[in-house]
C-alpha cells in the first residue's frame, strides 16, 4: 500500500521515477506548471509591493483534481520538479494548492535521474527553497512589467499585435546591430603570395611573410609586383627552421550554452530542438533489461564542475580502453568561465560513463542517439590527456624575400582520439605535413601565385553565435536561451536566411522605438547587472520586492514620457507591380504579425491576400507543372516549396539550384558539408562541390 506521493513534471520522468521507487509511492505529473499569471491583465499591483496575481492555467482542472485526491491518500507529499527557479516554483505553487507546509521537508532534487541517485535524494528532502521561488518570480514580475507596459503602448503608436519583451528586445538589437556593422563596413584590399614548392615527391606551400627583413603587408598590386620583381626566377633556399612540441588542452564538459552551440554546428539543430532532445535523455530512456534510466545529468546548468565519483568512473573507464597515457597525472578541474555562473548543478554529463553511445544506440531515436553520443564523447574527452603536436616553421629565402611555410603533426592524440571541438568559422583542423627539410637545401619553385583578398564584414550571427553572445555578455540563464530565440523569431523581430539571422523591418521598428525611450531596456550592460541582482535574490543576499522597485523608479518614469512623446507612426502599404487576380485591382504589400504580404488594394470588398514569394528558377520534381518558390514560416525560417500549394505540397529546407543532376535528371539543392558548399541531388547519391559547378554555369 502506497503512504507517498511523489509530483514531477512530466510524465516520462515520472515513470522513471516509479521505477526505482517501488510499490509504496505514487508518482503523478503536473504536466509543467499549474498557476501562472493571467494572460488577460499585467497580473501584478505594482502599489502593493509587486504582488502577483496567480490563476490555476486553463486545462488544468483535471490534473489538479487528481493530484488533490492522490494527496488525502498518502500521508506524505514530495515535491521533485526539476532542481532550478522553475521547479522550485512549480513545486511552491503545489504546495500552495495541496495546502502543504512549505517549511517542511517535502522537496526533493536529484541532479541526475539514476536509481542510485534518486534513492539518495529522498534521504535528504528539504523545505522549499524561498530565495529560488523568488529568484523565478522577480524574472516573472519583471518580463510582465516590461512586456504588459510596452506593448500597449506601441499598439496605440504604431500597430495593433505589437510586443516587446526584456531579454528577447537585447537580442534583436544584437542582431540589428551586427546588420548596422555589415551594411556600412568597407572592404579593405589586400594581396597574398603563395609559393607552390616541392623536395622530392613532397608537394608543399609557402606564403609569403618579409621583405628584407621587415615583415611587409600587401596592400596593393603594385606591392605584389615589388615582390615579385625581387624574386625573378631564382630558386627558393630553406633558411632558418624552427620545431618544437605544442599542447592542445581538451575543451570542458558541457554547460547549457556550449550544448546549443555544438549541436548546433555538429548536428545542425536549433536551440529548442536541443533542450527537447536533451530533457528526454535527462527524463529517461527504456534500456530493454536495465529498464528505465536518465542517460545525461540535468541539462540547464552553467558550471563545469564534476562529481567525484563521476570523475573516478571517467579514469577507471579511459585507463581501460585507450591505456594509462591517455589519462593526465591530476584529475582535470575546469574553473568557472563566467564570473556569475551558478554552481548548483554539475556539467552536462552522461550518467554513467559505462553506457557507451554503442551499447544504447538501439534504444535511442536517431536524434537522442546523436545528441548523446556528443555529451558522452565531450565528457570522456574532457578528462583525458592533452594532445600532443610537432610543430615546424620553416623560411624560405628568394634573394630579399622571405616566405614561410608551417607545418604540424599529431604526435600523440590524446583526447582528440575521442572528440575535437567544433567552431563557428567552416575550419578544419587538418594536419599540415612538410617534408624533410635541411638549412640550405634548393627547393624546386612549382610556381608563384599571388592573390587579390578584401576584409569581410563581421559575419551574421547564427542560433550558436548569438547564444555565445549572449552568455558572454551575461545577458539571459541557462534555462532563458532557447526560449528567447524561439520568441523572437516567431514575433517576425527576425528572420532566417542559411541559418542566419536577419532583423525584419518590424524588428528594425521596435527597436528604434525602445532605443528612442526604453534605452536601458537594451542596454546589454544594464541586462547583465539586472540578471545579477536576480542571482542575489536566489542567493538570499537581495529581496526581491527591492530589485523589482529599484528597476520600476525610472521605468515608470520613461513609460510616462513616452506616452506624450512618441508619435504615431502609419505603416502605409507600399503599391506592388502584381494584380488581383479576383477584382483585377492592385495588389499592395502590407505588414502583419507575420511580416509582409500582398493583399488587395480594394479591401474590405476583396480580401485576397497571397504571401510574397521568391522564385528559384526551378521546376518542382513532385507535380513537374508548378515552380519552386522561396517561403517563410510563421517562425519566419526560410523554406522552399511549389508555387501551386496546395494543389502540390512539396517542400524543402534546403536552397534548389537551377541545374538538374547530371546522372538521373532530380533537382539538386545546396548543402554546407564540412565547411564547404556541395549540391546534392534529391533523388540519388550524386554530388559535387558548389565552385566546380558554378563554373560550369557561367
């Protein structure tokens, strides 16, 4: 007979839990949070204190009912939603309705959901941590201040259906910032010289790095024929080498932030998509005969640090398989990257380092199995030995020129045995091998290229850039990131092209507007301290009640000033070359919440609307009629589909190319693989790289 009752979010965790439980506990699932502020009205009295005004959420009467007979059956309640300010107020909110005692011990945490650990949790239960509810209900208060003051606002000064929110408001600027750079950034002119050279059979390549001595750059042509004349056609000498041994260090086990990036660049998803996956493998994946077990420690956490017992599994396990070379004298200790990173949680890590992506690969989706394998192979690389390089520099004389060519090899592998981190810039790490080479040894000149090269702009911010943006700036937590890129996008603030952002005009206008009278609001600096003083909260150190106020003194203020001062803006429609194909009237382009679209210039007595669409120049391969057309979702994401929907309903993510395959005749469509542009047919395995092509065309 059951006398416990244990409440979690989902239900998937709570059959995990159940499992390891036994017979005298019931587990159930709130199914998220219960109470939350109204949708209707602000939901706050700002004259008394900031109080919110929480409402049981529509739809869930049900569960509430349930919860409320399981509990009068039992005689004690826990409390196991997840350890962070979310769940720790989900479970003050039960409390709250389940009428229990918060100062009691009725609060348990596991940072891993393991049979070992879930045992050891209800050990310990705990009162409810009040300085972390109230840590969530600051950033709660604080968002629906921003939120439920700004946008009426601009509905009444701008359009209906407008909003603007805190963090996701310094986000957009970000990106409208990074636009600003790229439209006036002006590419500056440089030259390179590669030498092409060759000892033996040993093809190698040599850039070129001085002049008399003096490092010289190359601005011009004029520079590179100065160079050039001083080469003539004289053999290049091997001058002064340098070798020596190099270090490369692991990167450190997963936080939050750097999760979203790698899988991100790795296995290109989206930040949501990311946490989706990663909550899964933290809930719980069926084993077949191990049953039930949570394969990854909690997923929203910003501190590296590692369990002992996990770290002494780590060297029991590296030892084994690769051999005692591979793991370092001392155990690697990972310091915190960011001065104000929580440290209440360990680092994104698998469970057991023992359940190899292999032995669980046929329990997992393709997706659980990808984004496991990364935690895992992250993990075991970041307890392992450095990676060892022979480096060598070599310069290559050619009377007053000097070129210079590097070259390295992996002397010893290390942890890049098992994993390399990736990057944001399409480099690789390949090895670079010169041949042997001895001071004084005539190389054979193979030829002498020089090359025009102009400076690039900063380049547009991906979900992976923006993420590491944001937590460098300190703007946003753990559990904030995913959800702001989500919010942003589906406002229509921004878009996505190749996977980048892009601001749209309706972001460009909102955020002139809050640049204008909310400039705090976008002040990343300002961001960061108020995301500070929300960690003094959950550190008991500040009351909540107090930042709020400090916060809403010079809000308010503003908010006053800019009901008298902004002006009314008309977003006129813009005359469009297209024609009502129902009335035979003008089509116009107008705004909405979705962003533009043709609609007809004699509504309201026609409303046809038609979204603006892009051709490609390619035939669609399902209905063989239609064309291929360039669409936007309601997220605004870039996609591709037939210009006859919905007759036809093909559709694709990735970009077509006007130029069918030369093997079966399907339609090909661009792809970036390993840092290159290739195009894929879409109907058999051929392929080619973009350049070849693209040469071909022209």
């Amino acid at each position: 007979m059951a006398d416990s009752l244990v409440i979690v979010e989902s239900p998937a965790k709570a059959k995990t839990i159940g499992k390891y439980l036994g017979s005298k506990y019931i587990v159930k699932a709130s199914m998220g949070h219960i109470r939350d502020l109204p949708k209707s009205q602000i939901g706050v009295e700002v004259e008394n204190d900031f109080q919110p005004k929480y409402i049981t959420i529509r739809g869930k009467g049900s569960v509430l009912k349930e919860l409320k007979d399981a509990s009068k059956r039992v005689k004690r309640v826990y409390l196991a939603a997840d350890p962070d300010r979310e769940g720790e107020a989900i479970a003050w909110h039960l409390a709250h309705y389940l009428e229990l005692n918060e100062k009691d011990a009725c609060r348990v945490v596991f940072n891993e959901i393991t049979k070992q650990a879930v045992k050891d949790a209800f050990k310990t239960p705990r009162p409810i941590n009040m300085d972390l509810v109230n840590a969530q209900q600051a950033r709660r208060v604080l968002d629906r201040l921003v939120g439920y003051k700004i946008s009426p606002l601009l509905w009444k000064k701008v359009k209906k259906g407008l909003s603007a929110g805190r963090v996701q408001s310094v986000a957009v600027k970000l990106i409208m910032d990074r636009e600003n750079e790229i439209k006036v950034f002006e590419p500056v002119e440089y030259w390179s010289i590669t030498a092409h050279l060759k000892q033996g059979a040993s093809a190698f390549e040599a850039k070129f790095h001085s002049l008399s001595g003096d490092k010289s750059e190359l601005h011009t042509e004029a520079d590179v024929n100065k160079v050039l004349e001083k080469i003539g056609n004289n053999p290049f000498t091997v001058g002064e080498i340098k070798e020596k041994e190099r270090q490369r260090n692991p990167s450190p086990p997963f936080i939050t932030s750097s999760l979203q990036q790698e899988a991100a660049r790795k296995l290109n998803f989206r930040a949501s998509k990311t946490m989706q996956v990663a909550q899964q493998l933290y809930e719980g994946v069926d084993l077949g005969v191990e049953g039930t077990v949570g394969l990854i420690t909690y997923m929203r956490t910003d501190s590296t640090r590692i369990s002992p017992i996990a770290q002494e599994e780590a060297k029991e396990f590296i030892v084994a398989k690769y051999g005692a070379s591979f793991y370092p004298e001392t155990p690697r200790v990972y310091l915190k990257k960011n001065a104000n990173a929580q440290d209440a949680h360990e680092a994104i890590r698998p469970t057991s380092v023992l359940r190899t992506p292999e032995e669980v690969k046929s329990f997992l989706s393709r997706d659980q199995l990808r984004l496991y394998k990364l935690v895992w192979e992250r993990f075991v690389a970041s307890q392992m030995s450095s990676a060892v390089l022979d480096t060598m520099t070599v310069d290559l004389v050619n009377g007053e020129a000097t070129f210079r060519a590097a070259g390295s090899k992996l002397k010893f592998a290390g942890f890049m045995k098992v994993y390399v981190e990736g990057n944001d810039d399409d480099t690789t790490d390949e090895e670079r091998l010169l041949p042997a080479l001895t001071t004084g040894d005539k190389v054979l000149t193979e030829s002498v290229e020089p090359k025009q090269h102009f400076t690039q702009p900063p380049p547009r911010y991906t979900e992976a850039r923006l993420v590491r943006a944001l937590e460098e700036l300190g703007i946003g937590r753990p559990s904030t990131y995913a959800p702001t890129l989500e919010t942003i996008q589906k406002r229509n603030y921004v878009a996505i092209e190749e996977k980048k952002f892009f601001p749209t005009e309706l972001g460009e206008l909102v955020i002139q507007l809050m640049e204008e009278f909310f400039p705090e609001i976008l002040d990343a600096e300002f961001t960061a301290h108020m995301e500070g003083d929300l960690d003094h909260v959950e550190d008991g150190k500040e009351d909540w009640v107090d930042v709020i106020g400090e916060f809403y003194k010079s809000f308010e203020k503003r908010l006053e000033v800019a009901e008298e001062e902004m002006k009314e803006i008309e977003i006129k429609d813009e005359p469009s070359d297209e024609i009502c194909e129902k009335c035979g009237s003008q089509m116009v382009y107008k705004m909405g919440r979705f962003g533009k679209f043709l609609a007809c210039s004699g509504f309201p007595e026609c409303r046809n609307t038609k979204p603006i669409v892009k051709a490609t120049g390619v035939t669609c391969p399902k209905c063989k009629s239609g064309q291929v057309v360039e669409r936007r979702s309601k997220k605004g994401r870039m996609f591709y589909g037939c210009d006859k929907y919905p007759e036809c309903d093909f559709v694709s993510w990735d970009k077509p190319v006007p130029k069918p395959c030369p093997d079966c005749g399907g339609m090909m469509v661009e792809k970036r693989v390993r840092g290159q542009t290739e195009w894929h047919c879409t109907a058999c395995t051929h392929h080619e790289e973009a350049a070849e092509l693209e040469e071909a065309l022209d």
